[in-house]
C-alpha cells in the first residue's frame, strides 16, 4: 500500500472516527469500544511505520536523528491533547463525574479530528527531499581497498574485550520477577475493562438475571482486592 497512503489511512480514517466518536459513541458501549480501538490501534500503527516513511522522505543517514526530532513532537501532542480535552471540560457546566455527560466532550472529540485533518493536507502536500540534497555517507574501509587492515584490527580489538560474567540474577528468575508486574497489569486492565459490560449487582435484578449478577459482583470484589494489592505496592 505504501507508506504515504497509509498515513493518509490513518489521519484521514482517524478523523472520521473522532467525528463518530463523538455523534454516537454515546449510543451503546458497543459503539463507544468499538471506535474506540479503532483509533487507538492508529497510534501503534503509526509509531511502527513513521521510520521508514522518514526514509523515504529524507534518505537513510540521518533518519535515527530526524526520527528523535519527530519523537519530540509526538511527546508534545501526549501533553498538548489531555490539554484540549481539560480546557474543553473546565468551560462546559457542572462537576466532573456529576453534573459532565457525554456531549461535553464532543467539542474536544471534534477539535482532534480538525488537527487530524489538518495532518491529513499536511501528508498530501508533502514530498520527498531530492536526493542531490542527501548527505552521503564516507565509504567504508572495503571500498577504500583497507578491508584486510581493518579486519586485523577489528580482531584485536575484539580480543581485549572481556567477556561478561555469570549474571547476578539467573534469567528464569529475573523473567518471573519481571513478569509479576506483567501480569498484575494484564488482570488489572481486564477486570476493570470487564467492569464495562457487567451486568447491575444481583439485588437489583430478577430471576435469570440474578446470575450475572452475581458475577458482577464477583468482578467488582476482584477489582477492589487488586486496587487494594495496587496501592499497598505503590
């Protein structure tokens, strides 16, 4: 597909989800999941294709550079996006979690699909900088004839380094310790995501219901005891 298109994909499809986002990702939770995963599976894509789009832009040599710089933007659109959405809320009425319904964040829903459509023209126009202006690169010690030369001394260098010693840790160990957390995140993320699509508690239902009632309620406890692990770690 290419990566030009691709990013067109994104920033022009992100656009129109933000919109739906906001005109009915109030309709059902559903919808609201949905769209989104939608838009946050964008942000993976995005971040895996952007090098070799810069490649394909300005050339090979200096990519990892340029690739730093746009990071720094990319850090700066974590910051500037909670923002929009803070300022948007702080001017609509009422208390957060009382008095805010879902229509008081479409104003911010729809000012990121305006800069996602900016970026969308902002893709299309762009072009390739011509190759007369990529840097070259110096050639190597092969080219130059010296490849035996710099194979010797290669060599000795790779003799004086010292070779590493047992770990400290064993690596299963160190894998279990690492996956713990891991995991901790993983059921964490899960029950409170499951929380979404329990059913009420099994006093406020009748007959069938009253079972999936009772596992919400187990998921709610699961959630609390996990909160409770959450803060005594941290």
């Amino acid at each position: 597909m290419g990566r030009k298109p691709i990013y067109m994909l994104y920033l022009g499809l992100g656009a129109a989800l933000y919109v739906a986002l906001g005109i009915f990702g109030d309709t059902s939770m559903a919808a609201f999941v949905i769209l989104t995963g939608l838009v946050l599976s964008f942000y993976g894509g995005g971040f895996a294709t952007i090098p070799a789009y810069l490649r394909d832009m300005f050339g090979t040599l200096q990519v990892g550079a340029i690739h730093g710089r746009l990071l720094t933007c990319w850090s700066a659109a974590g910051i500037v996006g909670p923002a929009i959405v803070n300022i948007t809320l702080d001017a609509a009425e009422g208390a957060p979690g009382e008095d805010l319904t879902a229509a008081d964040y479409r104003p911010a829903l729809f000012i990121m699909a305006g800069l996602l459509a900016v970026g969308f023209i902002a893709n299309l126009l762009v072009r390739p900088v011509n190759e007369k202006w990529h840097e070259k690169s110096e050639p190597s010690d092969e080219e130059n004839g010296n490849g035996s030369d710099a194979d010797s001394a290669a060599e000795e260098k790779s003799s004086d380094v010292k070779q590493a010693g047992n770990p400290i840790v064993p690596v299963p160990v160190a894998w279990i310790i690492v996956s713990i957390p891991m995991l901790f995140g993983l059921v964490y993320t899960f029950i409170n995501a499951a929380q979404l699509f329990i059913q009420p508690d099994a006093d406020e239902v009748d007959g069938d219901e009253a079972e999936a009632g009772a596992a919400a309620t187990a998921v709610r406890l699961a959630a609390v005891v996990l909160r409770g692990t959450h803060t005594l770690v941290s």
